[in-house]
C-alpha cells in the first residue's frame, strides 16, 4: 500500500476506519488531540484510548499501549514525535490495523515504509478532525458554514 494523500484515498480510509485507536490521546480538553478525538466521537467513530497515564479519556477505558487492546482496531492515529513513530507502526502492524495515520507535523519515513510493507495504508502530516471535516462535510461543527458567520454586510441582500 503507499502512502495516501489524495482525496479519493483519504475519503476511503474516513469511510471504512470505524474503531480509531488514538495513540497519545490527552484528557485534557484543550489538546489537539482531545478535540481530534471529541470530533471524531461525535461523528459517529469508536475512540480507544492510548496513554498509559489515565484510566480513561471521553468516556472510554484508555489503554497504555496498542498492544493492550482487546478488539479490533481499524486506524491507529499517532499524536506522537515523529522519532516516536516505528514502535506505535510495529504495534500497528501486530495488532491488524488497516491504517497507521500520523497527525500534522508528525512524518516518519522508516515507520511509514514498514508498515506500508506490511499492508497499512499509511497517512502522515494531516489531521483525521480536519481530513474529515474537509472531506466528508464537517466543517460547520467548528462554526464554519452554520450562517452564524457571513461575508454579507448587514442590511445589504
């Protein structure tokens, strides 16, 4: 499998990817990672949790690592440096992901051929909250496109 970046693929990985499992997901409500995986929740997706510092995040049981996950998983998303990346792609990858996807900012070329080698489609440097936003029409729950906000002037038809 190569490395997507076309519309085409995201939109297939976004229809097919179910169960994400969230790598470096925090409980607090202000990291990207929290506000990734809150989106994602609400758009109908099953989190799992993956931070060995909680019990729990967003309502779900939080696991200390990949490997500790008792059901499938189809997408493995990496809030995670990008030197961190070839043991979450190895895990990714004994567990039976379908899909290893690494945030924005995060590209790890090593990880990314290993896992492709093994059959992931793999996603580096995009965001799963704005790919499916962008992709799939979510961009009016951030309040983009709700008609609260407008180009228009006032008064003027």
């Amino acid at each position: 499998m190569p490395i997507v970046d076309d519309i085409v693929g995201l939109r297939r990985i976004l229809a097919r990817s179910r169960t994400l499992a969230v790598v470096g997901l925090s409980a607090q409500w202000y990291r990207p990672s929290y506000f990734a995986a809150k989106y994602m929740q609400d758009h109908g997706y099953r989190i799992i949790p993956v931070n060995p510092r909680y019990d729990e995040v967003l309502g779900e049981k939080c696991y200390p690592d990949l490997r500790a996950i008792a059901e499938p998983v189809d997408l493995v998303d990496c809030f995670r440096r990008s030197q961190d990346i070839p043991p979450i792609a190895d895990a990714a990858i004994a567990i039976g992901a379908k899909v290893l996807w690494m945030q924005l900012g995060v590209v790890n070329d090593e990880a990314a051929q290993r896992a492709s080698d093994a059959g992931l489609d793999v996603v580096m440097n995009r965001c799963v909250k704005i790919e499916h936003a962008r992709i799939l029409g979510g961009l009016n729950w951030a309040g983009v496109n709700t008609g609260v906000i407008s180009a228009r002037r006032p008064g003027i038809t």
